[in-house]
C-alpha cells in the first residue's frame, strides 16, 4: 500500500514512475475524474495493457482478461449469461451449501489461512459455473482431479519464490522454465476435458461456460480451436476464484481488528433483521475499498491526455491507483478507518420511500431500517471499470455476502495478532501476507 500510497501524499492526484520492465515511465493517477475520463474512452483512445499483463504467460492469447479492441467484446458478450442475472441467483443456494460445510470443518482455538479456506468455497462455485458440476466433484473423478490440480498450482504461485518465476516470464507470449513445468498438469487436463465434452456433443442443457465455448464460433465462422476454450477456461477458473477468496480474507482481516464493525456485523445478521443483507453488502463494499485485491489498472492512452493541470503525450501508460483513489480524504472520510456505514443509508419504518442516510463515514447510531448505499461508479473501482469491467463482478458479489454473512452467523473470529497483515504482491494482486490467518473462538450451529 505505501508504494500507492506515499507518492500520493508526496506529489498529488497526479505522479510518475519507472518499473523495470518497461523503458518508458508509467504516469499514475487517482482523481475520480480522470478514472470517469480513461473508462469512458474507446479503446481506441485509450487502451488497456493487460496483453503485457504478468498473467499473460499463465492465461495465454485467447483469454478475455488479455484480448482488446473488437475481440474482447465479442468474447466478453459470449460468457456474460453465466455470470449475471439469474445465472447468478442459481448459484446463491449452492453457495450458502459450500459454505456450510465448510465452517463445519472449522476447529475451535485452531488458528488456519482464511484465504485458503475461501478459495476452497470459491473454487467449487466457479467450477460449477464453468464445468457444470453439482456441488463439490466426488473423489476419483476427473473433475476432482482437475480442482485438486488447480489447488496446487495455486499454492505453488502463492510461495515468495514464484515472484522469480514470473520475473523470468515477463512480457513473454509463452510460458518458459518452472512456470512451464507447472502448468503442464492442469494443462492436460484442461485439454482432456475439452475433449471428452467435443465427444458427448458440445453443448448440453446445463450451459456452462465450457459448453457455451464448443458451440461458439469466431468472426470466420469457425469453432473455436482447443488451445482458445483452454486459455479462456485458465482464465474463469484461476481469476473466477482466487480473487474473490482474497478479498474474502481481506474483508475479516479488517474485521476481526475492527471491534466496532465486527460487533455490528455479528449483532445484525443474527438478529435476523430485515435490513441484514444491505448491512453484509456494505462490509463487502467497505472490504472491497480498503483493501483491493486488484491494486491497479492500466490504459495506454493513444492520444494526448489531460490529467487536471497535467496533459501526458499519447502512448504513455497510465495507471489508475485503485489503493490511492479508494483512500481519498475528500471522498472517504477517515479512509484508513474500517466503517461499513460508509455505504448504509436509512429508511424510517414509518416512511418506506424517505431516505435519511447520513455522511460517508459516521457510524452513529443506526435506527429504522437499513439500505445500502452504492459506491460512486468512479470513486469504488475494485471490478475496474468501463467495457473492461470485470465479467464476474456479479458472481463475486454474490459469493461474498452469502459467505460472509454465514461465517459472521456461525463463528466468533479473532486474530492471532492485533498487529494488521501487511500486503504482498502476488502477480497482479495484493494478498495477505499470512494468508488472513484468523482463530475460530466459538462456533454456533447451523
């Protein structure tokens, strides 16, 4: 956070900076206008850079998360349906059921990484989604496999010694040595998969996305090859998941060294009062801000570009500080202060139409029923933003409250350490350097 953050305090809404693997400087902002002004451009004023993304190597060519211009938003239009609307409201009861069972393996005074617990509940959601499977995969199935195989490769790039490994591969097309070796298993069996469902027919009456991607067709016509449904099943699978578990563990990180919040949490969703959900979907929102997972994004702007006083030549990177932004005095009060009344308004019970919401960052005293509050489409950016919004922003939410609102009903958390987890950088994102470790004081049943 201090590599957002500093310079921020030290130059302004507007500064520079020299990253080793680029010759020319990055220009780096976090006023909300200049982040209304680059999500708002066509891409072909302002494109995005995620085809020299760390992740490229990893995800490959034909991954939503790398492909620009025209091919991404035909590419962005054929996944849609399985992550929004009610594609999303059918996963919330199967969500709430990996929950649960989760918790149910949680022992008392045993403290654990909330962040490998998470992505063990969100791995199962996003393979549902993407494979079609019912609930966890049984033991000796190919599907079981295939999310044993994930799991590992995401504690292998976990470990501090992957940052040389992706130093190794930077701004490569094609993944070399170690990060080599290590996709190779999930590698065939991404390819086996695609193979056996080419065999049974393609598509299927469930829709997921793997059968939605064996029916597509390219601009030619043409069904997409096996290394494109690949690299764009790579890419739901590892993004779909390990990012919302992160922000999951970052949320009860705050939480558990933020007793006013948490209290108030644990208070409301057990008291089973009607406005509970606004009150879970604003901690979510609150988590999401204080600690996004996402640190920044990224357009080169192909044209001059005004930043306030500032106008930066065209083909000039500029980074859009997701950290520094989310931690502006003058739109976040107190913004190093956990507070989900930040996004809760309230609506009297004897008046369900008035509004009496109160001033971002003021608890108080919460009386009538509670409302949640939307964040400023340019001052919240955990999703990104634009036509480049993330895909999943819906799932992800969904995932979210269903699951933090059943550990806050089940469990008393609290923290090894009062001492607050620093963040470590982990390709593109920023995770808990101990993994949001948490000790479970009490459990409650179901």
């Amino acid at each position: 956070m201090e590599f957002n953050m500093a310079p921020r305090h030290r130059f302004g809404d507007v500064w520079q900076i020299n990253i080793l693997s680029r010759d020319e400087p990055f220009v780096v902002t976090c006023h909300p206008d200049h982040v209304e002004s680059l999500f708002k451009a066509k891409f072909q004023d302002a494109e995005t850079l995620t085809s020299e993304s760390p992740l490229r190597p990893i995800l490959g060519p034909n991954s939503i998360l790398t492909m620009i211009g025209d091919r991404h938003m035909r590419e962005r239009k054929l996944l849609l349906p399985p992550f929004h609307g009610e594609a999303v409201q059918r996963y919330v009861e199967q969500i709430a059921d990996i929950a649960e069972r989760e918790i149910d393996r949680w022992e008392v005074g045993r403290p654990f990484s909330l962040a490998r617990r998470m992505q063990a509940v969100t791995l199962d959601v996003i393979m549902s989604g993407v494979f079609g499977v019912d609930g966890p995969p049984a033991p000796g199935t190919h599907e079981f496999q295939m999310r044993e195989t994930f799991r590992k490769l995401l504690r292998m790039t976990t470990r501090p010694i992957w940052q040389l490994v992706d130093l190794q591969n930077l701004r490569r097309p094609e993944p070399r040595g170690p990060m080599r070796l290590a996709l190779r298993p999930i590698d065939e069996q991404l390819y086996a998969a695609i193979r056996a469902r080419r065999a049974a027919g393609g598509l299927d009456e469930q829709a997921d996305v793997l059968s939605l991607l064996l029916a597509a067709r390219d601009e030619d016509g043409q069904q997409l090859s096996d290394r494109h449904v690949r690299d764009e099943l790579m890419s739901l699978v590892l993004a779909g998941h390990e990012t919302t578990a992160n922000s999951l563990a970052w949320t009860f990180e705050r939480l558990v060294r933020s007793p006013a919040a948490y209290d108030k949490l644990r208070e409301i969703v057990r008291s089973d009062d009607e406005g509970a959900d606004d009150y879970v979907e604003a901690t979510v929102y609150e988590g999401m801000r204080v600690r996004p997972v996402i640190p920044i994004v990224v357009r080169k702007v192909k044209r001059p570009w005004q930043l306030g006083e500032y106008v930066v030549p065209a083909q000039t990177p500029v980074a859009m500080s997701i950290n520094a932004l989310h931690h502006r005095e003058d739109v976040y009060p107190e913004p190093f202060a956990f507070r989900p009344e930040r996004f809760v308004g309230v609506k009297q019970q004897d008046d369900p139409g008035a509004d009496r919401s109160g001033e971002p960052g003021t608890a108080g005293e919460v009386r009538g029923r509670l409302a949640v509050r939307k964040p400023g489409t340019y001052t919240w950016i955990p999703f990104g933003g634009g036509v480049r919004r993330c895909l999943g922003a819906a799932l992800a939410m969904a995932e979210q409250k269903v699951v933090l609102r059943a550990i806050a009903r089940r469990t008393d958390l609290r923290a090894p350490s009062a001492r607050p987890e620093r963040p470590r950088q982990r390709n593109v994102t920023m995770i808990p350097g101990r993994g949001g470790r948490v000790i479970v004081e009490r459990k409650l049943a179901p």
